[in-house]
C-alpha cells in the first residue's frame, strides 16, 4: 500500500495530476473516501494529467462525464446509484475501451482488475491518499 498525505487541494490535484500522466486506454480507478475527502479535487487533477482542458465537476446528477485529452477520461460518480442493475447499466467496459475511468464511491462497485484509491479527510486541507491497489503497468 502506498500512502501521501497532500497539504492543500492543489497538492491532492497534483497527486492526481501525475496519476493522469500514467492512465493508458482500459484503465479504471475506483476512489473510495467519505463526502468531502477531495474525490472530486483529485480527479479535476487526473483530468489535467491526461492532458483535459474541460472544467472537472462532479458528475452527482449526471453520473457520467467525459472529458477528451490525449486520453479519453470518463468520470462516474456512484453516489446515487445503490442497485446492482443501475452499476451494470453504466457501460463501465465500454467506457474502458474508450479511455480510462474514474469512479467516485468506487465501494459500491466491484471492477476485477481497477486500482483503488482511498482519499481520507485529515482535518483542514490535509488529506491521505492510500493506493491500496495500484494500475496494473
């Protein structure tokens, strides 16, 4: 397990930033943290590292946003979404097979072979980010 604690939220996007910069095509990371933990900083970082310009929100009403770069990222977020045949819905493969995923509330899924991410609120700006399963290349 690999652990970083990042002082501010430029320092999460940073982290993120360089996790962008290593996505390949079919790559999917579940992020696990409570309301708050800085899921949505982090992947506005991702984004940047995959060479997005887009504006990162958080997908909460829409479930699903893509934004283009050198590498298609896809940014999921499960918060709303409880039932097994809503996740099956999602298209999660073929969201894959177009670029990498991020998936916000990643617990809520199982995704054989996704890295996963645990982003834990330290109090202030301070945040701990724990790769309890890293990308696989």
């Amino acid at each position: 397990m690999l652990e970083q604690v990042t002082g501010s939220p430029a320092e999460t996007e940073a982290a993120g930033e360089a996790l962008g910069r290593r996505l390949r095509v079919g790559d999917v990371v579940l992020l696990q943290g409570e309301l708050g933990a800085g899921k949505t900083t982090f992947v506005r970082g991702v984004a940047r590292g995959a060479g997005s310009e887009a504006p990162v929100a958080s997908p909460t009403f829409q479930l699903v946003r893509v934004y283009p770069g050198r590498l298609q990222l896809a940014h999921v977020d499960l918060y709303r979404i409880e039932k097994s045949p809503e996740l099956a819905e999602l298209g999660l493969d073929e969201l894959a097979d177009q670029g990498a995923v991020l998936v916000e509330w990643g617990e809520r899924l199982e995704f054989g072979g996704a890295a996963v991410i645990e982003i834990e609120h330290l109090g202030g700006d301070r945040r701990m980010l724990r790769t309890r399963r890293d990308l696989r290349h």
